[in-house]
C-alpha cells in the first residue's frame, strides 16, 4: 500500500532550504520510491513549497517538477491532507511560524536556531508537547561522514581517556561589494536572527554534547570583522552582526573544546570544517568526509628545534580510515528518520528542547562576551 505524506516546506527557496532539505532530501525519498514503514506501507512525500516571493517560489516549483506551491502560509496550513510543517526562513519569523502550525495541529520539523531567544524556544516546546505534536530540529552535522567517524572511534574506546577537541570552521564569504555573497544578508544583520554565535554555538552544542560529553560552561569572545557588506541586490548595508567566534567549552568529565567559528577566514586545512580530538591512546582528526587517526603505538617523537627547516611531513604521519559504509546525504537520513517518528513512533531525540539547548548556548556565548568572563551552562528548566 502506498500512501502519500504532505510536508508544507516554507523558506525553502534559500540556498540551504533548495539544495539540502528539497532536492537532497524530499524529492530524492520520492524519487526513490519514498520510505517503507515497518508494516510494509509505501510512503512518498508530497511538498508544497511556501515562500514570500510569488516569482521565486514559481520558478523553484517549476525547476523540480513540485505541482503545489503558494505564497499563503495561512493556506497551507489549513490543509488537513498535509501533517507536517518544515521551517527553514530567518530565524527572526520561525517562532511566529511554529505558533501558527502548532495551532493548525501539525507536526513541525525546523531548521535551527529554534527561535532567537532560549525562553521563546522552551515556549515553543512546551506548546508543541502540550499539544501532542511530534516536533525536531535539524541537527545534520552529527551525520556528516567525518563526525559518524568519530563517533564510531569513541564508542570503540580508541581514544582512551579523552582530553582536548579543537574545532576550526570557516571560510571567507566575500562583502558582495565586487564578488557576491555565497551567504544571506540577513546572516549579518542582527534584527533579522543573524550572527555567528547565535547560528554556530546552537551546532557547536550539538556536536559536543552528542560526541564528546555534555558542555558545562563556555567562554566565548566575538568579533565584527565587516561591518559593512553589499545585499543581493548590490545594495551596502550595515552589517552589525558577529561574523567570527573564538569559544572554548568546559565538558563533562574534564574534557577542554575549543572552536573557532569565523565567515572571515582562508582556508589552508583539510576542509571547511575540521574537529581535532586528542586522547591519552590516540588522535584523530575528521572533516566534513574524511577522518585521520594516530594510535599512541604510532605516534612519532618530534623534537622543537627552530634553527633547521623540518624535513619531514607531518601529514604523513597519519592513517586514514577507510570508508566502510555508505554514507548517505545526512540531512535527508534525519528527515527520514522524522518521518519515521511522526508516522510510527519512531525514536528521534533531537526535539525541541534539544533545539532550545543550542540557543541557551549560543546566549551564553553572547554574555561571555559581553561580560569577558566564564559563564556556566545551567540544566535548562522545563
């Protein structure tokens, strides 16, 4: 039996939303057939896009063959025949969204941050529970190949006790004066949600809490590099919002991370991402594909000596690990296991409340800052 699921997708005309959650995501589950339940139904989504811009939502509908789209979201979430919402616009409109589909009665998946403030994403949690609705957040670097790497050497116990995690992300996104932008203006306006902190520390919690040990306290330190950029119709504005990052996170059990976020940076590293995990038996070292490991039994004895040129190549020092499995487009491995939650109750951890744990950290972030001090990262109160 095959059935069809309705999936009201609002914002997806943004880079992100296009490429990830729509073409990798939704209309490849479809173009695959769509997903079997455990009692052998066929599910296939069907999507109608949601957007502001009539022309943009057209012209994205007609690329991909999607027969429904509208620029009334009060519309489509009147559909009865649709049960879940997506939302992936600024963060400044998605809590005002999410009111208006938990009051429609359906189920919400969002692209995070939550909302802008912790208090408003714990409200949106509460609301959306209360209302017996399944709820979640994108949370896709836990499925990127180079952390499923990790993961796998620190539930095999490679690392041995683990001490320090040094994460580097970044890469320079052009003011649009002359190249343009590869990211939103919105991204570097504060009133509209953007912001380094605010949007990196929400993946940063994530990430550490589900890899390495649950984040205690945080000192973060930001900075406005440019504070003026060009929009996407070439038009200067002021571009207010943080555009880099320099945390450091205390974890449970003694663990030290330390990332630095910035959109202001060139990148001379393996990826755009790398995350750098030292233990007492071994190191890795993992990108957004690729994973590097050094056992202690391998691990060389070098000597400081600033006065020769280092003949040597470290790089070589290390192994890489083989691709053992096939792995999947990670956002689209998290919406079908959404769907597999709302559909049969199948487990899915990351919902609201986690959401709102990636916007109280990026608050906090936000007050280091301010008050150039450590801050404690507090159990949130439900």
């Amino acid at each position: 039996m095959t059935e069809r699921l309705g999936i009201i997708m609002n914002g997806v005309t943004g880079r992100m939303g296009t490429n990830q959650h729509l073409v990798r995501s939704i209309l490849a589950i479809r173009a695959a057939g769509g997903i079997v339940l455990k009692d052998g139904t066929r599910v296939v989504p069907d999507p109608v896009l949601v957007g502001r811009n009539a022309s943009k939502v057209k012209a994205l509908a007609d690329a991909y063959g999607v027969s429904r789209y509208t620029t009334d979201l009060d519309a489509a979430l009147g559909n009865k025949q649709d049960a879940i919402y997506f939302d992936t616009v600024s963060t400044d409109l998605r809590k005002a969204n999410v009111e208006r589909a938990i009051a429609a009665g359906k189920h919400i998946y969002c692209e995070k941050p939550l909302a802008m403030s912790s208090a408003d994403a714990l409200e949106l949690y509460r609301a959306a529970t209360q209302a017996g609705l399944k709820h979640g957040v994108v949370q896709d670097k836990l499925f990127l190949p180079g952390l499923r790497k990790i993961r796998r050497l620190v539930e095999s116990g490679f690392f041995g006790r683990i001490l320090a995690v040094k994460g580097d992300f970044g890469y320079w996104v052009f003011d649009g004066s002359g190249v343009p932008a590869q990211r939103p203006s919105w991204n570097y306006r504060r009133k509209d949600g953007g912001g380094i902190i605010l949007d990196m520390l929400c993946h940063w919690r994530y990430v550490l809490d589900g890899l390495f040990g649950e984040v205690k306290a945080v000192s973060c330190y930001g900075a406005n590099f440019m504070p003026k950029r060009w929009d996407e119709e070439g038009k200067p504005y002021a571009a207010d919002a943080d555009d880099a990052a320099f945390s450091t996170f205390e974890l449970e059990g003694g663990i030290i991370a330390q990332i630095n976020s910035s959109w202001c940076t060139r990148v001379r590293r393996d990826d755009l991402v790398t995350f750098q995990v030292d233990g007492t038996a071994g190191s890795a070292v993992a990108g957004l594909t690729r994973c590097f490991i050094q056992p202690l039994a391998a691990t060389p004895k070098p000597v400081w000596n600033p006065d020769e040129r280092r003949q040597e190549n470290l790089f070589a020092d290390w192994q890489e690990l083989p691709d053992t499995e096939e792995y999947d487009n990670g956002f689209r491995m998290e919406w079908e296991m959404f769907i597999r939650h709302v559909l049969e109750g199948a487990p899915f951890k990351w919902n609201f409340l986690e959401g709102a744990k990636g916007v109280q950290l990026a608050e906090l972030g936000l007050k280091s800052w301010a008050e150039r001090r450590w801050v404690e990262v507090p159990k949130l109160e439900v």
